[in-house]
C-alpha cells in the first residue's frame, strides 16, 4: 500500500503530520511514521481514541491564505449524503459522506471544495458535538 500524507489533529488541539500506511477506521490502532526532522523516523503508534480527526492531504504545508468554500456550486452533485459537522473544538466542515452513523467509532467525509488541501478525512465520533444534513 502506498504511503498516505496525513495530518493528524488530537482532541487536545496537537497536530502531527506524517504518512501512514496502515489506516482503517474499524480498527483502535494505526503507525504514522512523522514529517518532522527532529523527531525519531521510527513509526509511532496511534489510538483513535485520543483524537478528533485524520485527515488525507495533498501536502503537509498547505495554504494558510485558502478560504475553503462551504457549499457545493449549482452545477455540482455530491457523491453521497451532504452533511455539515460541528466538532466539539468549533471547527466546522462541510462534504459529502456515504457511511455517516453516530452509533459507529467515526466516518469519512469528502470536503466540497476540490481545490483545499484536504482529500478526505476522517472525523472521530466522539469529538463531534452536531451533525446536519444539508
């Protein structure tokens, strides 16, 4: 499996960027090995329970002057169901999800903007405080 550029945000407000290669949802545990150079280039292991999100990047720097759009354009359709999802931290995101259940450890969603720097990502049920569908 190739490796996934991944930005990792902690219910606590920590951030860690790196790769992964062995990310499932259904699963407690995964390896992210750190983009970082002053930190070991030994795989680290995370619990899904001390976080609120995963999500899959394009690049690790992103662009901080990028306002991602929160609504689809008239001419686009979403794969799936169009949810807005108010984490507990107040960050708020927008996409389309074919697998959203609240009885279930987490969800992935599409963000509508294709242009952010964001593929997907994967949110935390526990770190959700709302859930609307649009």
């Amino acid at each position: 499996m190739e490796p996934s550029k991944i930005v990792i945000r902690y219910l606590d407000g920590k951030i860690l960027k790196g790769t992964t290669q062995n990310f499932f949802p259904n699963k407690p545990n995964f390896h992210v090995l750190p983009n970082h150079p002053q930190k070991s280039k030994e795989p680290m292991e995370i619990s899904m329970s001390d976080l609120k999100a995963v999500f899959f990047v394009r690049d690790f720097l992103g662009n901080k002057l990028f306002r991602e759009r929160k609504k689809l354009s008239p001419d686009e359709k979403p794969q799936g169901r169009l949810i807005e999802v108010t984490c507990k931290d107040g960050e708020v995101i927008v996409g389309s999800t074919t697998g959203y259940d609240p009885k279930r450890p987490g969800f992935i969603i599409f963000p509508v903007d294709p242009k952010g720097n964001n593929i997907k990502a994967y949110i935390v049920s526990n770190a959700v405080s709302k859930v609307r569908t649009l």
